[in-house]
C-alpha cells in the first residue's frame, strides 16, 4: 500500500506528484551530501490543488506530504518515495507527523490571525522530517486579508517549506497567490473507481457500493457516508421527493420548511457532539471553580467560544443545505437526460419512476428554468441571503418551472 492508494481516478497527477516527490528527495539528499542541487527539478515550493468537490483534493494534497517525508531505505535503491509503510509516510497520513500542519475549518472563513501564525510556523527549519508542510485543505475559505498575510509567505519562502493549497477552483484563490503556486486540477473520478475503493477498503456490499457511487456521481466521501449511514439515506430520498410536492404554494412552502428543519437538525446534531466538550475543556482550562463559577477576566474567552460555534453550526447548516441543492441538481439533470433522449447513465435509478413522472409533464425548457433556480437559490446563499427565504423562492420556481 503506497501513500497513493486512496488518490482514485487521479492517474496523470499521482504521476506529476510522483516525479515532484523524487526530485525533492534528490534535492534534499544532495544538500545533506553538500552536493550541487540536480538540474531541471519539478519541485517547487507552493502547489494549488483545484478541482470539483469530491475529486480528492485534500487526499492528494496528503499524499504528497507524506511523499515528501518518506524515509524508505528502498529510496537509496531506486524506489519512488511514497511507500505508505516508513514512519514518515505513516504519521503524516494519520496526521501526526510533527513537520506536516494539515489547516482544515469548520468556520466559514479563515481569518487573519490563523493566518499569521501558519505564516510563522512556515518559517521553521523542519523538526525530525525532510521538508515542512502545510497543507490547507479550504484556501477558498481565506479572507482578502488572510490572503494578503499567505501573499508573503508564498512569495519568500523558507529554503525547506512546502505549501500545498486546496481550492475548488483557481478563481477562488486570489490571483496574486494563484501566480505562484504550480497547479494541478484533479477531475472527478469514475463511478466505477469510486465504487471498487468502497468494496476493497471499506468493506460495502458490492450494489450498495456501486448504487452510492452512481447516486454521488464520483463524490467519494458523499458516496462513503451514502453506503454507511441510514440517515443519510433516508435525508436524501426525503430531498429527492422535493419536485413531486411543488404543485401547490402551500406545498413549496412546506418542502422549504423542511429542508432547513434538516439543514438545522445537522448542525444541532454537530454541536451536540462537541460544543458541549468544548466548553468543558474550556472551563476546566480557565479553572472554573465548583458550581461552575468562572475566574475573573475569563468572559472574553467564552464569548470567544460561543462564537466559534455559532460559526460553526451556521457551516454545518450551510453544508447541508448545498448538499440537498447538489441532489436536486442531479435529479432534475436526469430528467433532462430523459427528456432528450440521451444515453448518459442515470444517477437517481433508484427513484426511476419519479423521474419518468417529472419528466412526462414538463418540457426541457422547463427544466433548465429548474436547474437555475437551484443554482440561485445557492448563489444566493453564499451571498448570506436569509437561507428559509432563499430556498421559499427556489420551490416556488421549481413550481413555476
């Protein structure tokens, strides 16, 4: 098992990774020797991994940090570093490599001040492994200001750190940090690979495996949740019984409602499990005496906290909201499909006959009007529009088509 493994339908980047990863273990191996550095290296010291949700990013991303601290003796032979089995491949993917920072938020922006001190630590000679890296799994996610502290440390870079940057896209990152990053696009992977990797490494039953995988069309951690969690199968077939109840307004209302009831659900869920030991560990910290009484000077702190958190579960609904309006986007492109005729695989086979149903009493035209106003309804999302009255408006249009 190579730290490739899990980098599905990623052929031509695990190749462009590879060559990077034995050149930098060429460079660094000659500078340790005091030997000139070999020329026409394909190591660069920032790399921005773009490409559609579900694609890998983050998993490339740590492959190659754990690429970079292999310590393999087969390297001295000739072999490819990577191999999955050294101790620095092993604790930078379990994620305990003390030179391997892996920056990843369940807030909706990375502000300033993480920023500055990822940009100290950047500065630092490596501890134990070969190279110091930092792999941001949401650069998408950096404020202007945030951007403009990363700006600097992109630009000079420490002679032994390593940036690896993950965007969705390359106009999600600011231009001037995007000018110098070496970038790969990873692309969504086959259905028929998503499904192999949840058989072989997860254990699923081979229909239910390949029933996630065409239903996720190539999302690979949305196609592990589907095959594992009822919940989550049960949320995503309430979802897809969404444009079979819009013929009335007081039906578009209703649906709306109980999209964001879910939404909501999730992120409660999400606080229960940990805001409670959060908070916990935050008082036990700032010694909070018996009866819950805490020391002076110490309100700042949890005001600190509780907006964390607040952040936080407004991701977590965020995050389940764009996963329904994901769902709803593949189920009305699969009307499409039967509308024209296509011969493209159906996503959504397991609720054929709604689609057949939907499809038989609308029109094409119709249903690309759907389709944007799903997309609107995220835009306006992302633009912090009230979310129960942005998705109101979609049903309401869904109606309308």
């Amino acid at each position: 098992m190579t730290v490739w493994d899990d980098l599905v339908g990623q052929d031509r980047v695990q190749e462009q990774l590879g060559a990077a990863a034995r050149d930098a273990d060429a460079l660094v191996t000659a500078q340790s020797a005091g030997e000139p550095v070999p020329p026409g290296s394909k190591m660069t010291h920032a790399w921005l991994f773009t490409g559609p949700p579900g694609s890998g990013r983050a998993t490339a991303a740590r492959a190659f940090a754990a690429a970079l601290q292999c310590t393999s003796p087969d390297r001295a032979m000739g072999g490819a570093p990577g191999c999955g089995f050294c101790d620095g491949c092993h604790t930078a993917l379990i994620g305990t490599h003390a030179d391997v920072e892996v920056i990843r938020t369940d807030l909706l922006s990375i502000g300033v001040k993480e920023t500055r001190e990822l940009v100290r630590r950047a500065q630092l000679s490596p501890a134990v492994g070969r190279w110091q890296v930092i792999v941001m799994e949401d650069a998408d996610r950096l404020t202007e200001g945030a951007g403009n502290v990363l700006l600097k440390a992109v630009e000079e870079p420490a002679p032994r750190t390593v940036w690896l940057l993950c965007s969705p896209s390359l106009e999600d990152v600011l231009p001037t940090i995007r000018s110098r990053c070496r970038h790969l696009t990873l692309r969504t992977p086959p259905v028929e690979a998503v499904a192999d990797v949840l058989i072989r490494r997860d254990g699923i039953d081979p229909e239910r495996a390949a029933s996630a995988a065409r239903a996720t069309q190539g999302h690979i951690g949305r196609a592990r949740r589907l095959a594992t969690d009822e919940r989550a199968r049960a949320r995503r077939a309430a979802v897809l019984k969404l444009p079979l109840r819009v013929h009335d307004v007081g039906g578009c209302l209703k649906s709306a409602q109980e999209l964001i009831d879910t939404a909501t659900d999730d992120a409660k869920q999400v606080a229960e499990e940990i805001d409670v030991k959060e908070t916990d560990d935050l008082k036990a910290a700032l010694g909070a005496v018996a009866g819950g009484r805490m020391p002076r000077g110490t309100a700042g702190a949890m005001k600190e906290l509780e907006d964390r958190q607040k952040r936080r579960r407004t991701r977590t609904q965020r995050d389940s909201l764009d996963l329904a309006l994901s769902e709803l986007t593949g189920f009305y492109r699969d009307v499409l499909a039967l509308q024209l005729g296509s011969r493209i695989a159906l996503a959504n086979t397991d609720v054929r006959d709604a689609l057949d149903r939907v499809a038989e009493s609308s029109t094409p035209e119709r249903t690309l009007r759907r389709i944007e106003a799903v997309f609107a309804c995220r835009r306006a999302l992302d633009r912090n529009v009230a979310p129960l009255l942005a998705v109101e408006s979609m049903t309401v249009a869904l109606r309308a088509g």
